[in-house]
C-alpha cells in the first residue's frame, strides 16, 4: 500500500503533527486549509454550551474541512486530533488555482454539492437526527470532555474566535 504522501504532487510539504488533543479549527474560524488525515484520527464536534456534541471522527485517508473550500464561510465546526496525528495541510487558494484548470461547470457542480452538503448537516444536527445515526463517532469521558473543551477555549483565545 502506497503512502498518502507518495500521491500528492512536489510542492506540499510534510505532513504536520498534531498531539492528541490538538486544535486543528475552531468553529466561527475563517478556513483557509482542507486537511488530509495520513495517520491518526480526528474529532469533528460542536460545542454547544460547554458540551461536545460529536460530528464525526475520521482517520487515514480521510479529509476534513472541504465544506469551507468552496465559499468564503466560516467553519461550520471544529476539529480536535483524538489520537497523534498527522495531517497533510491543503492551501484553500491552491485548490481554487486547481479548479481553475477545470471547465467552469465543474467548479459550479462542486459549489452546489458543497452548499447542499452544509445544509444537510446543519439540518440533521438541528434536529437532533445525527445523534442517533451517528455510528462513527466516540464516547469522550467526562476528564476527556473537559481537557477537549479546555483546548478549544485556548485555542479560541489565542486566536481571537468568540
């Protein structure tokens, strides 16, 4: 099985490490990266009043932050490394200089699938239906919840995200 890294073209440079409980984004937070996950594993949450309502959690090969690529929104969720990571780290600039090779049609398909894909996941967390369908997700303990919450309000704090 080939390395992740061994796909991506010569100008990305290494992968980034992330120590277990690391900030990757913030919700509220402008994006400028999508991420590929090359080892490790990754919480996609919410934090709704002081509580971690987990998304997601994705591992090797997967990616996180695509929902902000194609517009100018802010990130719709934040994203915590779960386990050591490492992290391939996608310019938002250097994907649209990539769409600009593509017939502009194609740039339009991926805009609308993006915007549709939000609203989905905004609705099914609205009401409530992720919860119970959720399979890819992780019981966080009360000590983990808190060290978690703790990161994400220092991370938030450094960067100036309310």
């Amino acid at each position: 099985m080939n390395d992740l890294s061994d796909n991506l073209p010569d100008n990305f440079a290494e992968p980034i490490s992330f120590k277990k409980r690391k900030v990757i984004f913030a919700e509220g937070e402008k994006s400028a990266y999508l991420y590929i996950v090359v080892k490790g594993e990754v919480m996609i949450f919410k934090d709704e009043n002081n509580r971690i309502l987990p998304i997601t959690v994705v591992g090797e090969k997967d990616f996180i932050g695509e929902l902000s690529m194609f517009s100018d929104e802010k990130r719709s969720a934040s994203a915590i490394a779960s386990e050591d990571s490492q992290l391939m780290m996608i310019k938002k600039n250097d994907i649209r200089l990539v769409l600009k090779e593509c017939p502009e049609w194609v740039t339009s398909i991926m805009n609308t699938i993006s915007d549709r894909l939000r609203s989905t996941v905004d609705l099914l967390r609205e009401h409530r239906i992720t919860d119970d369908l959720n399979t890819n997700t992780k019981n966080l303990t009360a000590e983990e919840t808190n060290q978690f919450l703790s990161s994400l309000k220092d991370y938030k704090s450094r960067r100036g995200i309310k």
